[in-house]
C-alpha cells in the first residue's frame, strides 16, 4: 500500500502568487502524488502552461474572486479528474462555462495539460491539492455544476473515512452550489454504489434525479466515458445525478 502523502504547498513560482494551504497544516491527503516517470514533454507542460492555469487558494477568510478568473461566466466545479478527458470535454461543449479541476495526481495533470494544449480550451483552471481546499475559498451559492467521478473506493471498511463522498461534505457541497446546480457522481465499485445512494441520495438537501433503473445504469448524452472507465476496472458504471434543492 502507498503511504498517505501530506498536503503540501505547491512551488512557489506557480502563478507568482504564495499558496496557503487550510488553518490544518496536518491534514493528510491519501494516495499517490506521482506515478511513473514523466516524460520531457509532459514535465515541460508542467513548467509552462500549469503556472497559467493554477488557481491559487487566498489566505482566510479571504474567499475566491472567480470574476477574476472567468469573468461573468456560470462556474462548474470536477472533483478528481483523472487524466482529464471529461473536464476539458465539458470545456470544449460549454465554453461559457468556466471550469475548476481538481487533481494532486501529478501524471493525471500532466495528461490533463496535454487535453488542454490540444484543444485550445481557454475556460479550464486547475488545482493540483486536495479539492476540499477549494471548496473552503469557494463563495456560497456559487457553483452552477459540480462532479465526483469515480473516486477512490477505499473498499477496506477501516478506510471509508476516507472516502470523499461523506456528510461533511456533501453539505459544504450543498453550501455552495446554487439552488437547481446538479451534482453528478460515478462510481464503477459495487461497494462504493450503496454508500453513494446512503449517503448523497438521501441528503436533505438534494433530490436524486432517477425515476426508473435506466437513469442511474444508461449514460446521459453529455457525459463522456473516459479510457480508465471503457476499461471497466472495478465494474460497470453508475451513472448518478442530484439537483441541488
């Protein structure tokens, strides 16, 4: 098992500006920051067109200005977004929407900066740190979309603490997101499924969308898979969405 990993600031040079992490230096952030070696190019996209595209966390209580980032445009929010694929997908169909991606897997920013630098997108901004850092410098109300897909199962019962999907989260969610913002989870875990629908589905302050079976197993047209779910790793996709009372 890979050790946890601490949350640490990002260098210094990102952005010019100086990052603060949350009031709790100690948090611990589970998983991988770095897999396999990366490659010249990809180590170079970090170098290059990261720095333009981190947003950088203000210093409490200090909340985000995302007119400074995306001007008068509707803000959607992805949690883990893998190599990127369906964050720079949702850019490219919505380019009136500005778009926060969270991500500490460094390789899956790098494949991410790559989606980005081949599709010209201008409406993506990035943060390569625990999401939950975001959310707490994120204004109320102020979310239009917000997407959880496919994270970490942690199947061992000792470690669903860790799972991001939990109560205290779900209500900061629900803090920020506008009334009508739409939640989207995913998960391809059979363990996972039941404590999404326990936990999200039942969440005062949500209605689960779903009306029949198909709605939660058939994919919705502005939805796309990505490669690491064709490839089916854990199971079959479940496909949830909740609209923000």
């Amino acid at each position: 098992m890979t050790p946890p990993s601490r949350i640490t600031a990002p260098p210094p040079h990102q952005n010019g500006e100086e990052f603060h992490p949350s009031s709790n230096p100690s948090r611990t952030l589970y998983g991988r920051r770095r897999g396999k070696k990366l490659r010249a190019g990809q180590e170079a996209l970090l170098d290059t067109l990261l720095p333009k595209l981190l947003v950088a966390v203000p210093p409490e209580p200090q909340k985000l200005d995302l007119a400074a980032l995306f001007g008068d445009r509707e803000v959607w929010l992805e949690v883990g977004f893998g190599a990127g694929e369906h964050l720079v997908w949702q850019a490219e169909q919505h380019p009136d929407v500005g778009l926060i991606g969270c991500e500490p897997y460094l390789n899956g920013v790098a494949k991410c900066l790559a989606h980005i630098e081949r599709t010209g997108v201008s409406n993506v901004r990035l943060f390569t740190d625990d999401a939950r850092l975001v959310m707490a410098a994120l204004p109320e109300q102020s979310l239009s979309r917000a997407f959880v897909l496919f994270p970490d199962p942690w199947p061992k019962t000792r470690h669903h603490k860790r799972r991001f999907v939990q109560r205290d989260t779900l209500d900061i969610l629900a803090r920020l997101m506008k009334p009508g913002a739409e939640l989207r989870l995913a998960t391809d875990d059979p363990s996972y499924l039941p404590w999404m629908v326990e936990h999200a589905c039942t969440h005062r302050a949500f209605d689960w969308l779903a009306e029949r079976p198909a709605d939660w197993r058939v994919r919705p047209a502005d939805w796309p898979p990505t490669r690491y779910e064709q490839k089916k790793i854990a199971g079959t996709p479940t496909f949830l969405r909740l609209r923000r009372f």
